[in-house]
C-alpha cells in the first residue's frame, strides 16, 4: 500500500502544499495483533478526520499530501534517527532527546496518555523496514512538491495540518477575559516562515470566528523545522485545531455538525492557498 495520498491541486499549480501527517488510518494486521492495545485507544494520538477538514484545498490550486498510516505506527513529524532503545534493539545513548524519552520517537512507544503500545523490542531491521515503507516515500514526496512549487513559483509554503485535545490547554491562564484558543499558529516563534504567513493565517482564522493564539503551546516540530527555511524562500506554518470543536474525542467519531465546521474552514483554507500569489506580490514591490 502506498504510504500517502497526493491530491494534486486545480488548475495551475500554487505555491501552497498541505501536509496532514497525523491522520491516517490504516492500521496493519499485524501491528494489532502485536499490539497490547485495544484498537480506540491505538487510534488515540490520530488527526484524525483532519485531512477531510482540509479536503478542499485542491479546489483553490493546493496540493493536499495526507497520510495513510498512523502515529501509532510511524511518526511523520519526527527525524527518521530519532529511534527509541526502549521499542528499537538498539544500543542506549545518554542524552536521549525528551521525545524519546517520553516514548514519542519516531516509531512511538506510547500513545496519548503514556499507554504503551507493545511489550518487547523489534529489530533494526525490521524498524528500518517500517521507515522505508513509510517514513521515506512520504517526506520524498512532500520535499518534491515543496521543490517543484519553489521553482515554479520563487517560494513555497507548506501547511501543516494537525489536531490537538481540547485538555492540552486546559491549565493555560487567558488574563483579561481572552477566550481559551481553539487554534494555535506554530512557526517556532518566527523562525520557520515569512511574518505576513503567520499573519495572514492569523487573520483568516479571526475572521471565521476562531481564538487564535501563537506559538503557545505547540510552536511545531520536525516537519516546520526541516522546511521551513525563508532565507531558502521555502516556509512552513504549522496549524492545531482543537479536536472537540468537529469530533467526539471519547469515541473519536465525527460531530453531528461536522459538515458545517468544514465549511467554516472553507475561508481559511482559500486564504493560505492562495497565500503564494500574495507571497509574489509583495516580493515584487
């Protein structure tokens, strides 16, 4: 089975490409089967529904590159080395990043709530198998669309898409009355796209209605570090939506208004779709 699914944009290709690395479903026979965990809670650390909220992006000339495996299984937004001694036969090394250390590596040990997914280790061989089945077609794909719309286009953008659970802000104090975020912006703080993306993303999702706050707390991973480089014209936005506002999390099944949450999106996706043709603009000014 091929490891993602390309919808290559309307049109004349865009600078824009949406990445949904966290929502895929397809869990192999065998990885339940050796799994400790019952299939719901396998399904706990999934985007999921995620790349259907962004199914519109292609109508607006943006590629959309989903996932078709799960977190559980491999995780996209983490380095292909960042391998865990406790899940991989590999020797242990001190200074284990704290990914690692919490059992989030790329091929996880734990899914949310620190439940651990298998007892025992797997081979090198049989990791470097699920990285190579995985891991490598999907970031060979989404370095291609990203290289092919620089040079089409003089820039390129990647949005990647995410979810979070509504409990990940529930501790954060909002002084003033400001309303809890229902979106957070991440560009590890400025460092991994041009200011006027952020903003412009900003501003589409304020004006849909949404809270809004940056970088705070998630302000992106291994996928927004290693594409966005401006100084390279080449810039990367991560976006989290808070999953209780279109699914039920318990159950991890749509909400009963789900259709009309997606249309809600529509804007904003056609916002940071077309954001290339603006990116043009103003380097031409």
């Amino acid at each position: 089975m091929e490891a993602f699914i390309l919808s290559d944009g309307r049109g004349t290709p865009g600078a824009t490409v949406f990445s949904s690395p966290h929502s895929g479903a397809h869990y192999p026979e065998a990885f339940l089967q050796g799994s400790q965990l019952d299939p719901l809670t396998l399904r706990s650390s999934e985007d999921a529904f995620v790349d259907t909220l962004f199914a519109s992006a292609p109508d607006y000339g943006a590629a959309l590159l989903t996932a078709r495996f799960p977190r559980a299984y491999v995780d996209l937004n983490r380095a292909r080395t960042e391998l865990d001694p406790a899940i991989v036969d590999i020797p242990r090394h001190p200074g284990v990043n704290p990914r690692i250390s919490a059992g989030l590596g790329v091929i996880p040990r734990v899914v949310s709530g620190g439940r651990v997914i298998q007892s025992g280790r797997m081979t090198r061989e049989e990791a470097d198998l699920r990285l190579a089945q995985v891991h490598t077609p999907y970031h060979n794909a989404l370095n291609r669309l990203l290289q092919t719309a620089r040079i089409r286009h003089g820039h390129a953008i990647l949005i990647d898409c995410h979810s979070m659970p509504h409990e990940a802000l529930r501790v954060q104090n909002l002084p003033g009355g400001r309303r809890r975020p229902e979106i957070v912006l991440g560009d590890r703080f400025g460092t991994s796209c041009a200011p006027w993306i952020s903003d412009l993303a900003y501003d589409a999702f304020t004006a849909a209605g949404f809270a809004v706050a940056r970088n705070a707390p998630f302000a992106g991973g291994y996928i927004t570090e290693t594409y966005g480089i401006p100084a390279q014209n080449m810039h990367a936005l991560q976006i989290e939506i808070d999953r209780s506002l279109y699914m039920d999390e318990a159950r991890i099944a749509p909400r009963s208004d789900f259709a009309a949450f997606r249309d809600r999106l529509t804007p904003v996706i056609a916002a940071l779709a077309q954001a290339g043709g603006m990116g043009q603009a103003l380097a031409a000014e």
